[in-house]
C-alpha cells in the first residue's frame, strides 16, 4: 500500500474513515474525562467554532487550492475525470496538515484542551464531509438532502465554468456569489 498517492486502495480509503473515528471518539472520551465540567462550555465553543471552521476551509480548499494551484489542481481534475474512484489525499498527509497547522498552533495558543476541542471541531466536519462525498458519488440517495447535494455537486463536476464548491453545503458559496448562474438563492437551498 503506497501511502503517498492520490488514488488509494480500497483499504487505504476505508482506514481513512477508520483513523479520523477513532480520533474523534479518543479526543472526546479525553475532554469529557479529562476536563473539569466547569470547562465544558469554553470547549463546546471551541469544538463548535472547528466545525464551522471546517465549513469555510471546505469550500476556500476546495474552490481556491483544488480548482487554482497545481499541482492539486491536476490531481483534482483526476477526481472529475474518475468520480467514483478512490481518489483523496493521504491520511498521512490530512492528518500531518492537521497536527501542524490546526492542533499545534491552537495549544502554543490557548492549551491543550482547547486544541483538542478544536481539533474534535474540525475533524466532525472532514468526516462529515468525507462521508457526503462519498455518499454522493457511490450511494443511491433516499433522502431528499442528499438528492439536492448530489445534483448540486453533479452542476460543480458538469458545469462549463466552475461553481459550487461546497460538498456538505451550499452557504458559502451562496455568501460568495460562487452559485451557478441561474441558481437563485432560496430558503429551500440556503439550507443545503
């Protein structure tokens, strides 16, 4: 298993779901264990503010680093031309980007906790991402949420000029004006 290439084994891409689990569920069992109960509100916060942290860096990767600079621009356009093939980055990469620039900076900053939650914050929101990305190019959607997620990201892979980046949500790309052409804003799709 090559550990360092953008097309993973089926094993390599499942153990990617299995890693972040479990780093979401030792983390917590951590802060709840660890923590006082007096700190559990500041860590919500800070768990909170990594999910929706996790939003934004979602849709600014995705439409500014996979879809501008190379070589991640070319790497990505093999996941348009290859859609259900097991294309994604490392977890040896995803997780040492993660522990460099997310959890070190936020405990030299705050603490060990806080970068924890932090840290637990963001790591929901990749899952939550992973999964709905998969979801949308493997599964046979039932739900009326993923219906709409799976023709938004089928406009994002077919659209003559680049739009909708976001996979779990439509918010920011409604707040930057990165929508199709002829997408409206509605109530209905401002919750996508």
């Amino acid at each position: 298993m090559n550990v360092l290439t953008i097309e993973q084994s089926k094993a390599a891409y499942w153990a990617d779901f299995a890693f972040y689990g479990t780093t979401i569920m030792v983390l917590a069992v951590v802060l709840v264990v660890g923590t006082p109960q007096a700190q559990w509100p500041r860590l919500a916060f800070w768990a909170i503010t990594g999910v929706v942290g996790w939003s934004a860096l979602e849709y600014l990767v995705h439409r500014f680093l996979f879809h501008g600079v190379q070589p991640f621009r070319r790497w990505h356009a093999e996941h348009h031309a290859r859609p259900t093939a097991f294309i994604c980055a490392p977890t040896v990469v995803t997780a040492s980007v993660l522990g460099v620039f997310l959890f070190l900076p936020a405990w030299l900053m705050g603490d060990a906790w806080s970068a924890c939650a932090l840290t637990v914050g963001v790591l929901c929101g990749y899952v939550a991402y992973a999964t709905t990305h998969h979801a949308i190019h493997h599964w046979r959607a039932k739900s009326a949420w993923l219906r709409r997620r799976q023709r938004w990201h089928f406009i994002h892979h077919n659209a003559r000029r680049p739009c909708c980046y976001g996979v779990t949500s439509s918010i920011w790309d409604i707040a930057c004006g990165s929508t199709r052409p002829e997408h409206k804003s509605t109530p209905e799709n401002a919750s996508d």
